[in-house]
C-alpha cells in the first residue's frame, strides 16, 4: 500500500483559492552565519570578501580577501610546498580575526520564506497546506500567515469545514524555535496563544491532518484542532520537552487535559517523553483516525463536517467545552476586568482586527498587480 502523504496526494486538487505568505525574518547575525550562496552565483553583498566552491565574484566588487575565504581551485593553483599546512594554518589565524564571517556551506540554514496554500478538498472542505522549510517552526510569520488564512475563510468564504496539513512531507510541524522563543518579547502571548485560540474556537469544524512529525509545539498545535487524522506509515507524535529542558505553560498542559480520554496518556507523553506512531497515538486517543487526504476528505464527508457550523454556535459551544485552555491562553494578554462586558468588547475587537487583516491582505495583492482572486 503506497504512502499517504501531501506532496503526492491521491486525488487532483483544483488550483489554489488563495495563496499567503510567510515572511520570516532572517537570522541574527551575531548568533548565524548568512546562508550559502548556490554556485556560479555573483556576490554583490559587501558583508564577505570570498566565497568557497567556486563561486564567482562581482566584477565590480573590491576583493579584499581573507585568506581562509579562497576557492579550493585557487588553493590549489598556489605553488605552496604544503597546501595542507598552509591551509591550516590559514584557518587559525582567521578564527581571531575580526573580519565578517564568511559564507558557510557545512551548515546551511533554511529559506527565509514560505507560505500557506488554500486549495479545496472537497465542496466547502478548505485544505490549508503549510510551507516553511525545512519543518514548519511555528514563528511569529508562521504563526501571522496562519491566522490571516482563517480569517479569509471565514470572512470570504462560505462556512465549511478546514483541514490544516504540511507541503513538507517529513513533518507537520517541528514545534516552536524554543530558544528563539524565549528570547522574543512577547511571542507567546502576541503570537503564539492567539493563534491555538482562534483554532481552539473557530466557528467551523478543524482536522489537522498529520503527514508527518508532530512535536511539541507542532503537536499542540494539532490539539487544537477539532480533530485529528495521522498518516499511517510515517511520523511521530512526541511532547519532548523533557529531552530539551523545557517546562510546559499553563495552557500547554491544559489542552492536553481536558482532550486526553485518560491521565496515564498525558504522564507518558510527558514524563516518558516517548515518540509515538500512529497506531499507538490511535489507541491512546490522541488522534481520532488514519489515513491520508483521500481518508480525510472520506472522513468529512461521513461525520457530516461542512454543516456543522452553519448555524453560528460552533465556535461559542467549542470556546464553553475547553473554557479552561481558553481563559488560560487569554490570561498572559488580558489582565483586566472580567465578564460579559469584556467578552463582548474582545470578540468585537477581534473580529476588527480580522477583517483589517484580510483587507490588508487584499490591498496589497491589487497593488502587487497580481489581479488574483480570493
């Protein structure tokens, strides 16, 4: 039986509905090196002096070189008694060097940028297909273009039924960055918590369908989702916190509670740390089937999904059933006055800065000239 995954789906997905992107910043450089260049391309950026594998440089570049930053074609043109040696020594007296850091080949980094992909699976089934390489690190972009996604369903859109997937075909999501996490001000309660709320609650049915990996981070975000689909022949499931150092938050070890059938589950996943296929992550309740896209779009259409919110409470009945996740998400941003009133006045908010969100959005597309549609 073939693989199920989402980069080869069984079925023919019609052309996108939408498209968002996903800019997130680039590294720091006082803690990464700036990504490779691939080969033949010219360097115009004055931060290096020299590329390695045979890069060329800019004609008009002044080549002021580090010694260590010469191709190994030049390396090897130099009649030096011992290339090996010299070499050596080169790269001692550059590591005390005050020079930029040059280009790094032996660890490269990620691409800077990604997206996610609205397409439809089905008659008011919208599959949301993630793309931030290499694994779909919930950053403050990810976490922005995840959310704008939902509002242009909800607000564009008629109601149906949202799958969320990965177009990386090893993992769903990988989790947070957690040291990048802590050191950002404000992540979790300005990017993280809003976005597991606005899924926790959304007023249509959710399924993450996981193609692959599904850590920490990655997996929380799965829980809260509605419901849960798991590829059958590849990927994990894992609260891995303890093998990194970590601690859950609050609202964290919440979700985990009150959507986990028995507490000794949560004490594995926790305390055991322990990575879990499918099948176990079937039989301890943490996903509610298997399957692919052919079985997702099967297993909509026979829960009868895409009406279930078509009378305005979903959302209102989901935001009562999970009611502690929630008021624990809503407690790092909110700190004052409780009630009615405030509930009113936050959702209100909400739904503005939604709709400013999607506009924003389609705005920008009119003046890009791309003429696309929503």
């Amino acid at each position: 039986m073939p693989h199920s995954t989402i980069r080869q789906p069984s079925i023919r997905l019609p052309s996108p509905l939408f498209t968002v992107p996903i800019h997130n910043p680039p590294p720091s450089a006082a803690t990464q090196s700036p990504p490779p260049l691939p080969p033949q391309q010219t360097l115009t950026n004055g931060l290096a002096n020299g590329l390695t594998n045979g890069v060329n440089h800019h004609p008009n570049q002044q080549q002021n070189h580090v010694p260590h930053q010469q191709s190994p074609l030049r390396q090897q043109s130099n009649a030096e008694p011992h290339p090996q040696q010299q070499q050596q020594q080169q790269q001692q007296q550059s590591s005390s060097s005050p020079s930029p850091t040059p280009f790094s080949s032996s660890q490269p980094l990620p691409p800077q940028t990604g997206s996610i992909t609205c397409t439809l699976l089905g008659p008011k089934i919208y599959l949301l297909s993630i793309l931030s390489p290499p694994d779909n690190r919930l950053t403050p972009a990810l976490c922005a273009a995840l959310l704008l996604a939902l509002d242009i369903i909800e607000y564009r859109h008629p109601r149906g039924c949202v799958v969320t997937t990965s177009a990386i075909e090893k993992f769903y999501s990988n989790g947070l960055d957690y040291e990048e996490a802590i050191r950002t001000k404000g992540f979790f309660e300005g990017s993280l918590y809003p976005l597991w709320r606005r899924v926790l609650t959304y007023p249509m049915p959710t399924i993450a369908l996981l193609n692959g990996h599904a850590f920490a981070g990655g997996l929380m975000l799965a829980m809260m989702h509605d419901y849960r689909l798991m590829n059958p022949h590849k990927g994990f499931v894992c609260l891995n916190e303890l093998d990194f150092g970590a601690s859950l938050t609050p609202p964290m070890a919440s979700i985990f509670r009150q959507k986990l059938p028995k507490a000794e589950v949560f004490r594995t996943m926790v305390l055991e740390s322990r990575r879990l296929k499918a099948l176990e992550a079937l039989e301890m309740g943490i996903v509610d089937g298997l399957g692919g896209v052919l079985e997702c779009k099967a297993y909509v259409e026979e829960m009868r999904l895409v009406s279930r919110g078509e009378t305005g409470s979903y959302g209102r009945l989901k935001e009562v059933m999970w009611g502690e996740t929630v008021g624990l998400l809503e407690k790092g941003k909110e700190s004052e006055g409780r009630g009615e009133e405030r509930r009113g006045r936050r959702e209100r908010e909400r739904v503005e800065e939604a709709k400013r969100r999607v506009e924003a959005f389609e705005r920008e597309r009119i003046v890009g000239g791309r003429g696309s549609r929503l």
